[in-house]
C-alpha cells in the first residue's frame, strides 16, 4: 500500500464518520459543525487530487459563507432547542431496505463492470489552476459569467426590495 493511498483512505473514513456524525446528531449545532468537518476533508481530498482552485472555493464558498449562513439561521431560530419529531414507524424498515438495496447495486455495478471507469489521460501541469480557469472563465465562458451576475444582482435587489419596510 502507497502513501497516497493510506491518507486517502484516512480522509474517507473522515469523510464518513463526519456524514453520519452529521445525520446522528440530535443537535442542530452539532449537525453543523460535523458539516464543517466534512467540507474541510473534502477540500484536502481535492489537494491531494492537486486541485487547489477547487479546494479554496470549497473552504471559502461552503465551509465559509454557506456554513456561517447556516449557523446564523440555527441561532436566530433557536432550531438546537427545538425537540426531534417522532418518525412514522414504517419509516426506519423502508430506509433499511432501500439501504440495502442501494449498497446491493453499488457492489453488483463493482464487481461485474470490468471496464467501469476510462482509462486515464495524460494532463497538462496547469490543469485546474487558478490562471487556466481565469483564463477559460473570461475568454469562452465570458457571456454565461456575466450573465450570471446579472442574474445574481437582480436577485440581490429583489430580496431588498422584498425586504424593506412600506412606509405609511
């Protein structure tokens, strides 16, 4: 077993114990804050890939501003005290099976695929990086960005103008 492949599997098993961390908690907060966890070991699985740019706009845009959203709105709502609501009983038997049906597929598709994933290419050094995806962003996507900005200011307008108080 190399390097790279023990500290992958380190990072995955991370991974996993922080998504059911996340799912087991009965506290919101914790919920959270095992999410947090989750989208760093993400972010290092991406450096090992040697993807940087995707890393940092990992850390930056979900483990920053989407996880300081949902914080925010777990504190405002006070949701760490609100009781966990009962689940129907047919729910835990139906999860288990589609559990089991999934984990069946995903092991049928493993093993009798022999050829399940194409053969690896050879890429260039500045693959991903942050000067090659500038340069691809602003040369031949130029149009969908912008017009991605623009779509996200009229929604930033429309949520101040929805927001703002009538006056009398």
């Amino acid at each position: 077993m190399s390097l790279n492949l023990i500290f992958f599997l380190l990072l995955a098993l991370i991974a996993v114990l922080s998504a059911v961390g996340l799912l087991a908690s009965r506290s919101a907060l914790y919920s959270a804050l095992y999410l947090i966890i989750n989208f760093a070991t993400v972010a290092v699985m991406y450096l090992t890939l040697h993807a940087p740019f995707i890393a940092i706009v990992q850390i930056t845009v979900y483990a920053g501003a989407i996880m300081v959203l949902f914080l925010f709105v777990i504190m405002l709502l006070g949701a760490e005290h609100i009781g966990s609501l009962h689940p129907q009983r047919w729910f835990l038997p139906l999860a288990l099976v589609l559990g089991i049906l999934l984990l069946a597929e995903a092991i049928i598709i493993i093993f009798t695929q022999p050829n399940l994933l194409p053969e690896a290419q050879v890429i260039s050094s500045d693959f991903g990086s942050p000067k090659a995806i500038g340069e691809l962003l602003f040369n031949q996507y130029l149009l969908p960005f912008e017009a991605t900005s623009i779509l996200l200011l009229v929604a930033m307008i429309g949520a101040i103008v929805l927001t703002k108080p009538e006056k009398k």
